[in-house]
C-alpha cells in the first residue's frame, strides 16, 4: 500500500502580484472558486489569505475572509480550509525614525489577526513562529503575541498549522511545546526559500524535519524555482507537499501556469510518479486527527 500524501494548496498569498501573474485570484469569488477547483484537481487541503478585491493588497477584513469561506462550503467542496493569521505582522521602519512605522505596516495587536479565526472556525488556521526581514519589512512575531494567539486558536477548537521559516522557529516551537501552549501532536509547515530564512536545498530539509517531534504531522515546501523540487524532497523524507500561486507561478521554466488546479495537478504527478498517493480530504482530516 502507497503512503498517502496531503496536499496542500495555497491559492493567493498576500505577495504575489498581477504583475507578476495577470490571473491571480484577488476577488473572494475568484478565490473561492480557485480553492474548489484545486480541491478537484487532488488537494485536500486550501490555504487562504484575503484580499483587497480593487487594490489587490492581503487584507484582514472578516467580510472577505466570510464570503470566502461561504462560497466554499456553498460549493458542495469537502476540502479543508486553513486560514491565515499572518496578516497584521508586518512592520516598516520609517527612513527618519526607525521606531515610527512607515506606510505600509500591518503589525497589530495578536487579538485581531485570529479575529477571522474565531468567527468563521475554519478546521485549520497557520500560526508563523517567525520574525525575520522580509522584503522592506520586518515580520514580527513575539512569544507573548503567539501565545495570545495560540491560546485564542484552540479555544476555537481550531488546529493550528505551525508555520517554521527558520531553526530559531523550531526552538521556539519546542518551548512551547515544553510550556504547553502548544498541544502535541502538532502540524508543522517547513518554509523553504524566502531570502534570509532557511535555504531551499536538501540538507536544509533533512535537518529541520529531523529535528521535529516524531509524533507530528508536517509538510515543506520550496518559493519558486524551488517548488517541485523541494516538493519532491519533501515526499522523500516522509513529509507531505504544497503548491500554489501563493508559492511560485511557473509550471515549467518562463512558462505561467495555467491556474493553481495545475499545479496541483504537477504535485499530484510528482507524488504518484515517485511511488506514493495523494490523501482525500476524508483521509487527511483523520490524519491531521480533525475527523
């Protein structure tokens, strides 16, 4: 019997631009209807940020996180929703004085950035452990802020995806672990790629997945050129995969995909050329343990 592999696709982002991409679904309805058709392309699980449907811009508000998740659930689609709490972390020091935010900063308080959690209850929301230059900005997330988020995450009954950028991360995963602020068996997300964080490369990989507990649940995936293959490498060391516009826009090189059901669809290939298949919602929800 093949293992079975969840796949994860991540619609949008809050980086990714129509320049960059002129199809990225930006408006609820685009970014419902993405989910569905990725979930019927294979994935068992959409990850999802709003947007701003005219600047385009991630954005908190409930009532595009709400219309979001009600078309999904109106569609008839049994895929997973697992919502962001990354917005609100970003932070622009301002050239004249670095502790006044520039425009463009996000960074609020933790209550608000899981305020969509809390209304909505989606089966899984991610919680980033990082605080790390990104861009002009500096994400930033504190223990104490985490903690408040963790704690208002399962009160909830929301299963948290723990989001890993860098080894820094996965310590302060263990405390709180250790602390109890995180409950075990936990799900873990590796972020391989995004400059200043850890490397998308192999030994990278090895190391951060080794360290993880052995009763968790995790997944990694590579930013751009690096998606498929660390998707592959990811497989390889008994993870689960991810793809998406949020990640990388490419199918091949200098070619767009066509939208994000084909990605999946090149991660559903990867995974059953390399020996392994690809989890129903049904059997990821018992996996994760959300059954």
């Amino acid at each position: 019997m093949t293992r079975k592999t969840i796949l994860t696709c991540a619609v949008t982002g809050n980086i990714t631009t129509r320049e960059q991409y002129p199809g990225l679904p930006v408006t609820p309805k685009e970014i419902a209807a993405a989910a569905v058709e990725a979930g019927r392309a294979g994935a068992a699980v959409a990850h999802i940020h709003a947007r701003h449907p005219e600047t385009g811009r991630g954005t908190m508000k409930l009532e595009y996180f709400r219309e979001i998740v009600e078309r999904i659930r109106d569609s008839g689609s049994d895929i997973i929703l697992n919502l962001t709490t990354g917005e609100g972390g970003r932070f622009i020091p301002s050239e004249t004085d670095p502790r006044v935010a520039a425009p463009g900063s996000t960074l609020t308080r933790p209550e608000l950035r899981v305020a969509h959690v809390e209304a909505l209850k989606p089966e899984i929301c991610t919680l980033d452990l990082n605080t790390m230059y990104s861009g002009t900005a500096v994400v930033i997330n504190t223990p104490r802020n985490l903690e408040i988020m963790a704690q208002r995450i399962y009160a909830a009954n929301v299963k948290p995806e723990i989001e890993i950028f860098d080894s820094g991360d996965l310590q302060l995963m263990l405390h709180f672990l250790e602390r109890g602020i995180l409950r075990a068996p936990i799900m873990v997300q590796l972020v391989l790629g995004v400059r200043f964080g850890a490397m998308a490369d192999s030994e990278t990989m090895f190391y951060l997945s080794r360290k993880l507990p052995k009763d968790c649940l995790w997944a990694a995936f590579g930013i751009g050129r690096s998606s498929f293959s660390m998707l592959a490498q990811s497989w390889l060391l008994g993870g689960h995969v991810r793809v998406g516009l949020e990640d990388n826009v490419y199918i091949s090189k200098g070619v767009l995909a066509r939208d994000n059901a084909q990605l999946v669809e090149r991660g559903v290939t990867i995974v059953e050329n390399l020996g392994g298949s690809i989890a129903t919602p049904a059997e990821a929800r018992a996996m994760i343990g959300l059954a």
